[in-house]
C-alpha cells in the first residue's frame, strides 16, 4: 500500500500565522473555504516538550475538520512526512490588509 499523502497547510489566523500538517484537505461545499482533516502531529520524545507544538494540539484536540477561508490560505505542499507544526506571529502587515468583500453565493447561471 501507498504511503498516505501528508500537506502542511500555512494560513493566516488573526495576527498569526499557523503551520499545521494533515491528510485530507479539500474544497468545501461551504463557498469559499477549504476542509482540512486528520490532523498529524509529531510523535516527540515525552522528555522534550515543544510549545508551540502543544498549543496546537490542545487548540485543534477533539476538532473532526476544520474550515479555513480560502483567502486566510497563504500556501499549501504535499510533504513526504509531517514536520513540526507552529504558530508564529504575522510580520507580514497581514493585520493590516482588508480583504475584498465575498458574495453571499455562488453565482447563478441565467440559462441563456
């Protein structure tokens, strides 16, 4: 059997940038947002601890799927193996940027 594929998926979340790994990512049939499922974390050593790590895992612990917007999405790669999730401050003025409006829905074809 195939190795399962494994995507680190960066988006922006407020003034922060999260980096978490998964196996199941698709479109959404919620307009304009992408599923994210099966989140994977490290299976560190019990003696090192690392935090930025942990505030994932309770953050995302007992979460089924989420749904990120697309336009929070910033990249998203197809890895050989998870690495290790984190959440680091935005530098990049993301904060800053007002994202144009979405419509409502999706648009309708007038049948012409």
């Amino acid at each position: 059997m195939a190795d399962e594929a494994i995507y680190k998926v960066i988006f922006q979340n407020q003034s922060q940038v999260y980096e978490v790994y998964a196996r199941e990512i698709y479109q959404s049939d919620m307009y304009g947002f992408i599923e994210v499922e099966e989140f994977v974390f490290g299976e560190r050593s019990n003696v090192l601890v690392d935090p930025g790590e942990e505030k994932l895992k309770n953050e995302f612990s007992g979460v089924a799927r989420s749904y990120i917007p697309m336009h929070a999405i910033i990249r998203i790669d197809e890895v050989e193996r998870e690495g290790v999730g984190k959440v680091t401050e935005s530098k990049g003025g993301f904060e800053k940027v007002t994202h144009l409006p979405l419509p409502n829905r999706a648009p309708v074809d007038s049948g012409d």
